[in-house]
C-alpha cells in the first residue's frame, strides 16, 4: 500500500515539486531562420549591421543643402535645379526610404516645393538633418535585438531576415519518450478490431500528438507488459530522452508498478494527486529526466497530460507558459466536484442567441471516449469550491 | 485619385464586406489522422462500430448468473466456483474493462466476496445487468462522433483511432498567393546588404509564416515591379489560388497600382481603412478569389494581415475563428489614437512585482524594424476612443 498515495497531494504543490526538479534543456543547434516559428533561441542575438545601412528619407521630396534654402518662404522662394547630384544649388528627387545622397543634409518636402520644368521652387526652409534617418536609427549595429530565451514569432523572423541573418542558435526540442503499459493493450498499427478484452493503444499517438504541439519531438515505445522487470528495462532504455510519460499501471493495484520503478531508480515526488479525474498520477525524476506516470484512461491521462505534463514539458524545453484559451460559458446544469480536488468538469459549448452555453457533461465511468469527442472544454474547480450552480456564469477551458 | 481612400472604410465594415464576399474553400482530400490536428472536416463521421464492441466489465470483481446468487448477504453468503466459464454455479474473474462472459448477466464486486482456495463467498446480491457495459454503450454503431466542419483536435484523434478510423476527408489547405510589389525590392535568398535604396523583401516571408500558422499553404511569388501590366499579369497568374496577398503598392501615389488591377480584374470591395497603421489597405475579390492587398512597411503590412488576413483565410480554409491571446496590463504612458481609426499600439510587456506592465513604444515613422522585435504585443483602441492614460488597465492582444 502507497502511503503518499493515500495522503494525497494537492495539485498545486505537485505541479510546483515536479517543476522545481526540472532543469530546462541546455543541448542546442542551429536552425534556419524559417523553420523557426516557436522556437527560443540560446544566445541574444545581436545586430550584424545598421538598419537603415544608409541615411534614408523619411518624406517624399527633394534631397537638398539646407544652406542653400535658408529664409525661403512662400513668399521668398528659392530656386533649386532638380539634378542627379547634389551640389550648391541643385537638388535630388528621393522617395520615402530611398537613399538621401551624402552630400545633401536634408529633405524638403514635396508640398512644399513647385515643380517648373527641371527646377523647383522651394517655399520653405529645413535644417541640417530634417527629414533624414539616420544610419543606424531603427537598429544600432551591434544592439541586442532579441535576447537569449526569446521565442521566435514570424514577426521576429522577418526582422531577423532584414538584418541578414539566415540561421539562429536555438534550444533543441526536447526529446518526449512515451511509454504505454498494459496487458491488454495491442499496437494502433494492429488496426483490426481489438479482440474481446483488449485495447489499442490510442493514448501514444495522443500524447504524441500533443507533445508535438508543445515544443517536442515523441519517441513513441513499444507496449510494456505489467511486469515490474520490463517496465524497468524500458525506463532504463529511455533514460537518454529528455522527458519520459509513462501511460498506464499508475493506480495502487498489485500489478501497478509504475510508481515503484521510478523510486527505486530516481526519486519519486509525488504519487496521488488531488486531480479528479486523474488521481493515480505519479511525478518523479530519474538521471535529471522527469518522469510524468499518467492513468491509461484517455480521459483520466488528458487532465493529466494537461495538469502536468504540459508545463512541465514547456520547462524542459526552455519554452515559456503558454496562457489557456478561455472563453465565459453559462452553465445549463450543475457541476460537482470531489472535496479536497481539483476537478476538471467536460463541457459541451453551445451557442444560443448570441449567448455561449456550457453544458455539463455525464461522464458514466467508462463513458470517455464519446464524451472527449463531445467536449469543447474543462470547467476547473478548484479544491476549495464545492461546484457550480445551473446559470452561473463560468470560464471554460478550451480543450486544445 | 480614389474616392474610396479618401472616404476611409471603418475597420468593421471593412471586414464585414471582404467575409461576406469569401466562400468557403470547397476542395476535400484525404488524409492520415496523425497528420489531421488542425484539420477541418468536410462530412461528418460516423461510428464503423461500437465501443465497447464486446460487453466489459465496470468494476474489478467476478462475472456470475445473478439468479446464482439471490438474497446473498454477508449473513447468508453463497459460495460459487472460480472457473474459466460460466455456467451454473460458477464465476469468472474480470477486471475493469475486460470481457464478460456471454452467459454471465452480471459482476459482482470484489468487495462483495471473499477467495476461499479456488472458492468464492459472495456476499451480496446483483440485478442482471449490474457493473456491465454493454454492447455500444459508449459510442453506438453509425453514431455521428463529429460533424462536418469539426477542427480536429489531438483528443479527436485519439477517438478516431479508437474506432479503427485511419484516414479522414478534410478541406484543402487554402492555397495563399504572396505576390510582392515594389521597384526597391530585392529578393531575400539575395541576401547581401542590399545597396543603399534598396530593401530585402522580407514581407513575402512573414505573411508566408503566418498563413502557414493559420492552416493555409503560402506560394511565394517573384517580386513584380510597379507596372500596371506586370502586377495585373501576376495576379491573373495566381487566379487559381484560393487567396492572394499582395504587399505593396496599394497607397494612392501615382505608381500604386494594385487596387486599380483588383478594380479592372474584379471587384475593389474597400480601399483606404480606418486603421493605424495600415490605412491603404485594399480589399477585393476576382473571380471569387479573396485578394488583400497590404501596406509594404512591415509594421503596417503586419496590422493589415492581422486585421484582416488572419479572419479571411481563416473563412477560405473553412476553420473557426481564432480567439485572440490577450494579457492584462497596466499602462506606463499614455497612449493616444488617431481619430476615426482603429489604432493598434505597439506596447513592451514587463513584469514588474507581479504586475504586468505595458509599457507604449514611441514609433517613428521609419523606426518600424526595432518597434516589431521589441513589443510583445498590441493595445487595439476603438474609432470612439481617444487613447488610453497612463495607469489605466488595458487588454494587450499578443503578437502571435
């Protein structure tokens, strides 16, 4: 008998155990910069060059020496020859952006010239820089432009491409192993109708799945018999992976070795929590590798997955906390939760009149697979609360 | 001059008119599920079988005849056989999930008895049916599991897979032309210091990112001069995209041609927005074909895409609307908006003792690369707003 099984701890404090054991992943490579998107870099990066690399107008107008116009005024205007160079009194025409000539010290505006023939009349005065960007304005050669840790967005790549930065330094994915346990599990690949009594194993190609998502490459394993030998021997063989989920043997029965393994080969942090569903979960570390043991039950595992295996995951893979989309529901019935755990209720959203409905899900004990296809999201209780009311107003979790 | 720049299309109609003038992409292909996150369904799907296929036990315990075991109590116990079948008098031991025997009608928790060698006492009476799933329970046979339009998630999956379900019919990714405009332009893979006046065109490759983001396939096209004949010649080529993006070339200077090609090849819907930055945005439609055309300054552009790309190819590829990821912060300076505009404000978010601030950048006109690496996200102020105080709490929408 477990005895932290039995005393049951509080997902706050399990979740906050197993993220302090875990040490972000130091391995790095260089990517190039379009394969990037999410990705966290490992150095700050700095500016290879100037932006703008020439002084550039900031009006269209004509380049000109500001010397050479002092005093003019719509009522005193100067003449300018519009020229290719610049010399006393010639002038350039010059976009928005284009290259002021090195010659010239301003840009006069386009309304305030007239053009007649290859001349213009300059109606007014600017001084020495008006109208110029600077060599180095928007980015200083040399001036950190992302820092180390920074998660790339597309944005971010296109200011790297304009710097001519082709390939970045960034975090590798964290390698994920994922290990399914059972005796009456068969590989998805055995596509057949399972025979009577026996699963497939779906919960790898959805952990799989969702780990991808996060940041990280699966490593999907073959089925481990409930046998405490070849549970330990599978761990052992992924101890070189950055992060191990095991599926299943997680509960307190006698075949459920799970738990036991990662003790004796690591140090085992947390085995019961109050997560409902999702009790039997086990958190550990082993060799620096953490070990998340999710129940086998697909809906069980999700909340598990969810709870913990996400931000733990996120850690070692040097990524930030990736906020939960939520959206407010009115609940259409009441929800119960567990006293003393975090209950995580399905929802079915609906739309009615310009109103979002969140209506509770009853989930028979086996009853999950259809009421994960039904669900659009959890409903999060937390340990202190008793439930919601019909017609309360509450935040869902969208199931992503 | 255009009229329609001029009058200035508020951000709402605008969008409105350019979604209501978009048809859902009709294209379906097949596909693996392990490669469908994301992916929109485009018919229903429905249940090839049953789940559970075989009658599985809900509790750990023994299978049994409950006329065997009538009026059982602790007090008058009845002691069946252990077998490997079932026939009078005799049990069979399941565990949750497995088989039930045929000729057993119920289980019996392994609470309710006691082992005695290959004995058991039971000591409590069942009704028929009690602690079995039966035949279907879960998921009936021809039951739809998803509708058509359904975003596959990684949990949707796992169902799918569940059922024996390997491939599934989904919507074509949208196919997103990026037709970039500009005489300055220079191709990325040139990817020396482009010579003064001339910039690297690193539009294509942001606006490429974000569709893909967005569940659209992006086609790079070659940069086009700013030539009537030669923009409308390229945007004839990709009329068998199921979107284009034009970037560039949409102000009201004399050599911006593109929304007058939209307007002589189809139909111009909007030109000239009230949004800050991005206001010449042109939206139109040719031979049913959405087309976005986008201010060519990165920072503007990515407002433009954000605005109205993000809802639009979202629309064409038949997937749901994205909640934006927003943050509340405390302002550290004002922020003020231009009237009558939609003003996105780029904002650096900071963490200061557990608050988080956004803290307003003062963007030059030309300072746009620094601005984008810089703010985590956008504060979007209303047309009937005048800006925001310091000190106030706003939504910062992050920059995906």
């Amino acid at each position: 008998m477990d005895r932290i099984m039995k005393e049951r701890t509080g997902v706050g404090y399990a979740k906050r155990l197993f993220l302090e054991a875990i040490m972000p992943l130091k391995r790095t490579e260089k990517a190039e910069i379009s394969d990037c998107v999410g990705r966290v870099i490992s150095s700050s990066i700095l500016a290879p060059r100037n932006v703008p690399h020439y002084r550039r107008s900031a009006m269209d107008g004509f380049a000109v020496r500001s010397a050479d116009i002092i005093g003019a005024s719509p009522t005193n205007p100067v003449m300018l020859q519009v020229s290719d160079d610049i010399e006393e009194g010639s002038s350039v025409q010059v976009s928005t952006g284009e290259y002021v000539p090195d010659e010239a010290d301003a840009v006069i505006m386009l309304e305030d010239t007239i053009s007649i023939g290859d001349m213009i009349e300059v109606r007014a005065q600017v001084h020495p820089g008006k109208n110029i960007g600077d060599v180095g304005e928007d980015v200083r050669k040399n001036e950190i432009i992302f820092n180390k840790g920074h998660q790339l967005r597309a944005c971010d790549i296109a200011v790297l491409a304009s710097l001519g930065i082709k390939e970045v330094t960034v975090y590798s994915k964290p390698v994920v192993a994922i290990l399914p346990t059972g005796n009456d599990l068969i590989p998805l690949k055995d596509n057949e109708v399972p025979s009577p009594g026996k699963t497939l194993d779906i919960n790898s190609l959805m952990i799989g799945l969702y780990v991808t998502k996060w940041g990280a490459e699966p490593r999907y394993c073959d089925i481990v018999s409930e046998d405490r030998d070849l549970i330990e021997e599978a761990t052992k063989n992924n101890l070189d992976a950055d992060f191990i989920v095991v599926s299943g043997g997680t509960s307190v029965g006698e075949k459920d070795f799970v738990p036991g393994v990662v003790a004796s080969l690591g140090k085992k942090l947390v085995h019961g929590v109050g997560l409902s569903p999702g009790k039997p979960t086990a958190l550990g570390i082993i060799d620096n590798v953490p070990v998340l043991c999710m129940p086998g039950y697909p809906a069980a595992g999700l909340v598990a997955l969810f709870a913990f295996g996400k931000p733990a995951i996120l850690k070692t893979g040097n990524l930030p906390e990736m906020p939960d989309l939520t959206v407010k529901a009115r609940l259409t019935g009441k929800i119960n939760s567990r006293e003393g755990y975090v209950s995580y209720a399905r929802v079915i959203l609906e739309e009615d009149s310009g109103q979002t409905l969140a209506r509770p899900l009853m989930t028979a004990g086996a009853g999950i697979l259809s009421s994960m296809a039904k669900s659009g999201g959890f409903v999060i209780i937390p340990e202190n609360v008793e439930g919601y009311e019909e017609g309360n107003e509450v935040d869902v979790v969208l199931i992503e």
